[in-house]
C-alpha cells in the first residue's frame, strides 16, 4: 500500500468517526458531556448510605465515574448506569468492564424503566429533569433516594440541600430528595 492510500483510508476514518460523534452529540444527546470531579462524587456519595442489596441508577452516567466511586464504597449493591450518547456509552463500559457489580444501558432515560431503584443520581440539564419528574416524583413518595447534583426537580421539595465544599466547574450544589 503506497503512503497515499494509506493516508487518504486514514482521512476518511477520521472523517466518519467524526460525523458519528457529531451527530451522536448534536441529534442523539443533546446534552453535553461534563463530567464532575471524583472529589465531588465522593464528597455527595459520603452522605449518603448505600445498603448491600440497594439498586442504584445514574441517570446519563457519562463515563461511569459516579458507578465507580459508589462501588468503591458500597461493593455488594448493584449499579446500573444509562447513557444515550455513544461516545460516553463506551467510555463507561471501556472504565467499567472489571466492575461484575455494574451495567451501563444506551438507551433513551425517558423511556427506561427504573421503578426498581433504591437510589438514583442525576446531573441532567433543566429541561430533562423536569421530563423525567413525573417518574422521579413516583420513586420520591415510595420513599426511594434521590441525588440531584446542580439542577433539582422544580415541583419535589428536596430533604436536604448541600453546598459542596470539593465543587466541580459546573456542580456546586446538590440535593437530597
């Protein structure tokens, strides 16, 4: 193969992984990918308590670094992480294959059923946590945890809310539901 063939493959591979990630990010997610600092995973994760047979969901779990940090701390519960996007959906399933006690989902939030948590985490955009509210409020009133890191469900008054003291660029503030 002549170093123009192998230069022009090259191109076009990039080309397509390109046009996959962006239309992965602009169509699919519509929510950006930003990740909070493990400090500030484990800062929210030390206030609250994670039973051996708990269920615990993260709602958009980017890369599965919240999954990680709470198996970390709780080793016989069970994580179950969704993710739409592609590129994050890999990334969590690449930095979590040697945890047995995680799953990562792509699949769509609003169309997942998780009535069967005993926690869920959420660092979501306004828009999409108030469509996921009516499924949140249900797992509120059947006395189910709920973490909402920045943006909190408008209509479910928070137990306790926390200001972080390890914030992260875009997560200052969380809330216990």
């Amino acid at each position: 193969m002549t170093i123009q063939a192998a230069f022009l493959i090259t191109c076009v591979i990039l080309l397509i992984t390109t046009l996959i990630i962006a239309y992965d990010h602009i169509v699919v997610a519509r929510v950006p990918f930003i990740r909070l600092k493990i400090s500030t995973i484990q800062e929210i994760l030390s206030q609250v308590q994670i039973k051996p047979k708990d269920i615990v969901y993260d709602l958009g779990c980017g890369d599965g670094r919240v999954l990680i940090q709470a198996v970390k701390i709780q080793p016989k519960a069970t994580y179950i992480g969704i993710e739409k996007a592609i590129l994050p959906y890999f990334l969590a399933c690449f930095y979590t294959r040697k945890h047995t006690q995680i799953t990562i989902h792509r699949v769509d939030i609003l169309k997942y059923d998780y009535s069967d948590a005993e926690m869920v985490f959420i660092y979501l955009l306004p828009d999409l946590i108030k469509k996921l509210q009516p499924q949140l409020r249900k797992l509120i009133k059947n006395s189910k945890t709920v973490i909402a890191v920045e943006f909190a469900p408008a209509e479910v008054r928070p137990k306790e809310i926390h200001t972080l003291k390890q914030p992260s660029k875009f997560g200052h503030t969380w809330f216990l539901y």
